[in-house]
C-alpha cells in the first residue's frame, strides 16, 4: 500500500545548503508515490488530518530516535565492478583498466553471473539508502537488461546504460563493440527493451545513452549515439575530463576539451551526467551549465585514479547542477552518506592545501569548503535536479523516496544527547556518522524496499 | 578464560607495509593473555595441536567467512568530547573551541556526567574494534579517574590523561587548572591513583602526563612536568605543530618549534605521543625519532581544524614511530577502520594535489600515497611500536588483542567471492568496507571484551 501518511520529524535540504527541519510533520503519500502534502506541526488541519488517517489505517508513526531523510542519489556506479569493491586500489589506472576491470567486465557475457552479481549489488545499495542509481553496466544486451529488471524487481529507481565503447586503439579486442553501426543498434534495442520492462514517462527504470568516455568511442559512434539521444529523448551519461591522461588525449584527437567535444557530437544536453570533470575551465562550466548537463562528483575515487579534486565551489558558484556518485568501483565504499563524508574531505583539503611546506596562502583554493548540508544537498536535491527527477526532498509533488533512520539502532555510531544536541546536531551527526544499521526502512515511490527491519518492519506498520 | 588456541584465518601486518596471511594457522594464547606460539597450517605438529586444544576444551574455531585481526591502536582521543562527536564541524577551530569545546570539557566536573558519558564511549570505541586507547580526558580528577577505572572495567587496554593547561592568557577561566603548583600536584596525584587501580607493569590502564599542547602551558608547568615524566617512567602525550596559528604561537614565544621547545622542557622522550605534528621541519622529524617518540596521525580531523597534511612519508622514510588516531571529536569517526581509509584519501590527496589548474607536477607531493597495507599497519603494529607496546600483530610474546570479523554478517558492505578473491583482496576489502557490524568479537589480553555476538558469543565459543 503507497497511500500513507507519515508522522514524525524529517530532515530534508529543499534548496542548497539550506537545512529544514520539518518537526513533528505529516507527510501524505498518495496512491502514485508521490506526496500530496506536508503538514506542519501546529497548523489548524495537523491533529485531525493525523487523527484521521490513524482510523483508516494509513498511519505510519516514528519512534523515539527516528527520523525521515530524502533517498540518496548516487549519480555515478559502474555495476558490473561491484565484485571489484575494495580491491585493486593500490595499482595505477592503466593496470586497474587492462589487468582488473575490463577482463572483470568481459565476464558479464555470462548472463547467469550477471543476475548472481547484479541482484547482490542492488540489494547492498538499497540496504545503503540509495533510492536512486545511475549505473554502466557493460556492453552486453543482456547483462544489462538483467540489471533494468532487477532494479525494478527490487524496486529501485534507476538509469541502466548499456556501455558503447567501439575503438579498436582504444578498447581490448575481448571487450568491445565489434562497430559503431552495432553499438549503435544494440543501444537502440536496449533502449526500446528497457522501456518495454518498465513503460510511462512515470517509470521506476530508464533507459540513458552510455558511450563509456571520449577515447573509447569513434567519431562516428558518438555522432550516431547523440542522434539517438535527440530522437529518443534518452538521457545520456558519460566521463568527462577525469585525468591529465584523458584530457590530454581529447585535446589532442580534437583540439577541444570534453565539453565542447560531446557538445559537438549533441552529446552534452539537459541531464547529461558527466562523471568527474576534474579538469574542466571555466568555459567548459559555462557549457555545461547552458545546456543544462549536470556533473557526478566523485571525490574518494578521484582521490585515487584521478590524482586531481572536481572544482565544486566553481560549479556551485556557477550554478552547475551536480550531485554526488560513489563511482563502485573506483570508489570503494557503497554508501552516498560516506560520499557526503568524502565530499566534505575533500572540499577541505582542497581549501587547505596538501604541502605544510607552503605558506598558507599558497597551499589551497580559497572557500572551497562545502558545508554538512551542502554536501547532503547533493546527494539528494542535488542529485534528483541534476537528472530532472521529483526527488531528494518533502515537497507535495515529489516522490516519496525516503529513509527512515534509527540512531538508536543496534551497532549506530550515531549518539545522540537529547540535553546536549538540537536537530540540527543530530542532522550532522546522522549525515556525518550513520551507516546502514541506522537505515531502518528504504521507501522508492512510496513502497518500502529495503532497510534493517526488513520483512517483519514492513508487516508491523503500514508502508508497503 | 585466557588461555586458548584460535584456529583460522589471520591477517596482520607485521611489518610496516608488508601483509602476511595466516592461513589456517593456531595461535596458542597463554593464560596471561600473550601469545606462545603461531602455528602454521603444515607445520609438524599443527593438527596434533588442534587435537589437543579441542580435546581440553580450549579451541576456538572461527567459521567460514571469519578472520582474525590484530585489534586496532587509536592513538589520539579526546574523551569528553564524544558527545559532540559529528557536531560542530562548520565552525572554525577557535569558534570551536571557544563556544562548543571548552564549555563541554568543563562538564566534566560533575563525575556522574563523566560516567555517563565515558561508559557510552568506551563501550563504542570497543564494538569498533579499538583495543588500545590512549586518551585526553579533562582537567578534572575524578573524572578522569572514573575513565581510567571504565577502561579497566570494561577491558580496554588504555592510556588516560588527566589533562594539563594552567596559561591564564590561553586557558578560559572556567576551564583551566588554578596554577603550575597545583596542576602538578595534582598529576602525581592521577599517576599514583591511576596505577593504584591498575597496578603492575603489565597493567592494562596506564596514566599518561598529558599537557595539552604548549600555547595553553606555562613554561613551569611545562618543565615540572618534564621532570615528573622522568621521575615517574609516565609516558607523555601532547599536541604538536597541528596549525599555522599555533606553529607561530609557539614560535614567537621560544623562537623553536614545538618539538624543540617539548624535548627543552623534558617532554620528548621514548614514546612520547606527538598529535597531529603536520608542520614538524625534517629537523623536528629527527629530533623526534632520536628521542624515540612518535607521531599520532589524525587525517581527518587536519582536513576540517589543521588545513594541512602531516607529511607521512617523509616520517615513515626517517624511520619515526607512526601510528594513528581518530581525533575524537576533531574527526567526526569512532572508527580507526576508517582512519586508515583517512589516511589512505589523505595520502593520495596530498601526491595529487588539490588544485586541477595547476600542471601535474606542481599540484602535489612526489611519492606520498601509502598502501592499504601499510595504512593498516599504521592502525596495529605502528601504534603498538608507538607505546611500546607488544600489540598490534601475532607472534609469540604479544598480547592476544584481536577482532574476529564476520565478513558474512548481516549489514556487511564487505562482499566476498571465493570465485575471484584472492586472501589479499578479502584484506583489502575488510579494511576498506569493515564496519562494526562485522566485528563479531573484541579480545583485549586474551579476554572477549565486546563485538556483535555478545554474551550469546562469549558463551557460544571458549573465548573468556
């Protein structure tokens, strides 16, 4: 049932780093998954709208040491890599990409494996409070098709890309489109396969256009493919200027950065996703921001492959949309919260510099910080702006994804001091310190799919 | 009961940077709590052994998906600050200080507060995983003894620090001790209490002579304390070189740095522990290590109150004793697990700089990254070495601290495939993804002192 009223006290982050603490609120969910209404506490219509969905058994009621969070949106998850989650971290790129990835990725020919692996990955994130993902998967039809009905399956929303990459220079001979022309109808079939598993513009699943990054793909293949996008309306993801290595390539093949480039192929177009984009101008912002692209800030992975920090105050500053991907597995840790926590890092170190043997104000970049609810913002608002989705938020016409959040949960390394902590303290310890132990129940369009309580949560209070 | 013979899998990393596999080894625990003997799989009397122990009742049997792990080495943590612990992260250090910090230490008088506080604490940090802890506590002396006898109670091995700070320009007035005299009358005091609850050189809570750090000392206090060090045998921990302010403060006031003025004053000794030190010079590095102290690392909280990286692999190449720390509540994490991923993300940040306009040879700092093993390393064996301690790996003669992880346990984001990890990688994954779900046991000398099973746990296997 995905008709139900919510009591209790949500914390959401409706506009950029601006906290709201909606204390003691209803929050009315219709029969479509999404919020009809949010009621504040002490409004006139607040005790008898909770009175009477308390008698028609709609009534859904929190406990002590439960709050409500928007579902996070992870814009950036190379799916098949999910076995890979952890490991082969301490090798550069090139040794990551031919020894580890691509040999790991090759494996998804094999459907049987594909469905063993891609189940558990859902599960995990879901489990992790990801309501919304954006994944590669690999280049084979039916691998990812498997991982579209999974995700509807087990009820996550998502965008599943089938990965086109046909350069013979580029990509090994075990792992590639045989040409543009194939990758070009396969992604055309894959699109239409998606659609048929999940109909309407309303659907819990997408399709979205995926040539893996620039070098991978030919001239022709990423001409076709931003034909397809016009035609279908698909959204597109791709990388975009992640290391010296791949901006230097492009610069090189084109005379033009990334932007430009997939801007040139109509590549770059509203809810574009561009993962990375460490090393883009400023021009390169204005770009993306006029066409109404967004970037997956990926900031533990490019710790580790791309030795360089995305310029996220500038984009902010610029109003680039942008949200946050744990980049699985580039990044090693499954969970968007740990993405805040990583965002936040590294908003930090970028700011105060990495060489004690400078004077300080030659080590960082000035104001680049990001704030508690700036870094949650993205992961949620954020996100849900940068794919043009209703969601990340408690606004009546959103979608009702959500988290309900127990810091009292056995193993939480979230404490609370009812003397000692406001809500927004235990908004920060809970955005800074909480795990899926907290997560008690995942809600994706209004229908619980996951968290700790499980079968038995599901059946004690009405939310399925 | 102590005296056991553990029987599976063990990781440890006995030398810095360098993993060694325990496959299906013993290891023979005495019934003082130390290690006698390791036995390797195939070794002679390996399965006469095994025999034996189970025959007399003593064996403990880790299950599939169980390993062992050395118990973890949090060198620096505040302990009255665990209330703010994920809170006030958005301020500057002085606003820090000044408004949250220092109003919350001082609470510490009142002792029923403390054990509140200090229980809840302990109790956490062990379901983490952390068997030794060395402690700031506060200026007060009951309070500070309560968290000396909550360690010993509950059975982490620890180092409590009644804190010193009697500068009257430096220290508020309702949070400082009354004058040198008094301060050091007051440590002695601590010391003899301190090893009258714990007596014996084996004990398992030490005291620790704990100036706060130079700015907030008179140079009396500093020098008693010295001496009193030397008088006692007490190890000494403080802060050293975290900021440029208190770089310079210590500077103007002495014209030296802060570990030139500590070892003037007597308080650069073996195993003196040094937080932060993000701005020693390569002198300050070999005083440090000709005295024998060492460095506590604390990647986190520099990121959000130091604006620097401690240079690491400078120190690691100069052979300075390194472990690590979490910084309670500078670091917003309980776990030194995720201190390692701290260091990892710092060392990475700090050799690719922070600042994609500048070229890749400018950005950064050559040859910082460390490894995954080596991160761990720093977590074990590096802290023990730290302390002087025999903890931190397995071999005949050091104490049995040890967790037993769970990586199949419910809410675990490390996911193993037999199919395609190698032990290497299943270490890797543990200490990337490794959370307290997965710690399903916490031995601290020999004794089960916490983890997710529990009683039922402690009852099932012969581990007390």
């Amino acid at each position: 049932m995905r008709d139900k009223v919510i009591f209790g006290t949500a914390f959401h982050t409706p506009a950029r780093g601006r906290l709201e603490v909606l204390r003691d609120a209803l929050i009315v969910v219709a029969g479509d998954g999404r919020i009809t209404e949010v009621i504040a506490q002490g409004s006139g219509d607040h005790d008898a709208a909770r009175a009477r969905a308390a008698e028609q058994g709609r009534l859904v009621e929190l406990g002590a040491g439960e709050v409500l969070l928007p579902g996070l949106v992870d814009l950036h998850i190379h799916a098949p890599q999910w076995p890979q989650l952890g490991k082969a971290l301490d090798v550069p790129l090139e040794v990551w990409l031919r020894k580890h990835t691509f040999p790991l990725e090759a494996r998804y020919a094999d459907v049987a494996f594909a469905r063993t692996i891609y189940d558990d990955l859902v599960s995990g994130l879901v489990a992790n409070g990801t309501t919304t993902a954006v994944y590669f998967a690999t280049i084979h039809m039916e691998a990812s098709l498997a991982l579209a009905e999974i995700c509807r399956a087990r009820g996550q929303r998502a965008f599943v890309g089938k990965v086109a990459m046909d350069d013979p220079d580029q990509c090994p001979p075990f792992y590639r489109d045989e040409n543009a022309a194939t990758a070009l109808d396969e992604m055309r079939r894959f699109i239409e396969a998606v659609r048929a598993i999940a109909p309407g513009g309303d659907a819990l699943v997408h399709p979205i256009i995926t040539p893996r990054f620039i070098p991978s793909c030919t001239d022709e293949l990423l001409a076709a493919l931003g034909r397809l996008a016009a035609e279908t309306g698909c959204l597109v993801q791709t990388h975009c200027s992640e290391s010296d290595w791949e901006k230097s390539f492009v610069e090189q093949r084109f005379g033009r950065s990334d932007a430009a480039v997939l801007a040139g192929f109509g590549l770059l177009r509203q809810h574009t996703v561009l993962a990375h984009s460490n090393f883009v101008s400023d021009d390169d912002l204005d770009l993306i921001r006029a066409r109404g692209a967004a970037v997956a800030h990926c900031p533990l992975s490019n710790a580790y492959f791309a030795e360089a920090v995305f310029p996220l105050r500038e984009a902010l500053d610029r109003n680039v949309r942008v949200g946050l991907g744990t980049d699985i597995s580039g990044g090693h840790s499954p969970s968007l919260l740990d993405g805040c926590r990583h965002a936040l890092m590294a908003g930090r170190m970028r700011q105060g510099g990495v060489d004690a043997g400078l004077p300080r104000d030659r080590r960082g970049v000035a104001d680049a910080r990001i704030t508690v609810a700036e870094a949650f913002w993205l992961a949620t608002a954020g996100g849900g702006e940068a794919l043009g989705l209703d969601v990340g938020k408690f606004a009546a016409g959103c979608k009702f994804d959500a988290l309900r959040i127990d810091v009292e949960a056995d193993g939480s390394n979230v404490r609370v001091w009812p003397d000692l902590d406001e809500p927004e303290d235990v908004f920060q310890k809970i955005v800074l310190n909480a795990g899926r132990a907290n997560i008690r129940q995942v809600w994706v369009d209004g229908v619980c799919v996951g968290g700790t309580a499980g079968d038995a949560g599901q059946r004690a209070s009405v939310s399925r």
